[in-house]
C-alpha cells in the first residue's frame, strides 16, 4: 500500500525525473508558462513556488540554493531581479495550471502552466 507516499514517479528512474523536473521549471521560469501534461504540471507546481520565494528573500544563501537547483545562471538572476520584485507583495499563488484539451496522440491529459501576472 502506498500510504503517505508523496509523489509521482511517472516510471522514470530519480536521476530522470529529477532532472525532468529541473528542466520544467527552469522553462516555466524563463518563458513564464509551458504547456505539459498535467501530473507533470501539478508535480512542478511547488518547486515552482519554492524558487520564487527564493527570489523574493534575495539573500546570498537564497541565491545559491536556487543555483544548486536550477544550475542556469540567466535564469536564476531572472528570478532575483524580475520576479522576486514582482511578487514581493503577494503570499504565495504565483502559477496557475489551465487544463487543456487532451493530447491528440495518446489523449494524455494536457495543461498549460504559467507564472500570475
């Protein structure tokens, strides 16, 4: 049973997924929306958030816990001039996930998540 198990694993091996991950967010971050599907959205939702956050705090350490995850130095002085300023008046609740119409080849369910303006 899978009782307190938090997480999708979407059958990839951690390493895998995890970079998936990394790479998700980092395009969220730099386009501020990408369309996937949408357990993939839902899954990326908070590390989305945690990354903002980041940016809002500003700080030496903030700035390179959000290095070590992202490992994109454009990206991360994005999220440190732009949108750390951007949100700094807002509690949390930057992304949005808007369901879209199904995949047409596989009908996996499709959304589209993207930074509040």
């Amino acid at each position: 049973m899978r009782h307190r198990v938090a997480g999708r694993r979407f059958d990839r091996p951690t390493d895998h997924r995890l970079a998936m991950y990394r790479n998700l967010v980092r395009d969220v971050l730099l386009h501020e929306y990408v369309q996937t599907t949408e357990p993939k959205a839902k899954e990326i939702q908070s590390l989305c958030e945690r990354v903002i956050t980041m940016g809002k705090d500003g700080g030496l350490g903030a700035r390179r816990r959000a290095l070590s995850f992202l490992s994109d130095k454009a990206v991360v002085d994005k999220v440190f001039t732009e949108l750390g300023p951007r949100y700094a008046g807002r509690p949390g609740g930057y992304t949005r996930i808007i369901k879209l119409p199904p995949r047409h080849g596989d009908g996996a369910p499709m959304a589209k998540i993207e930074l509040v303006k």
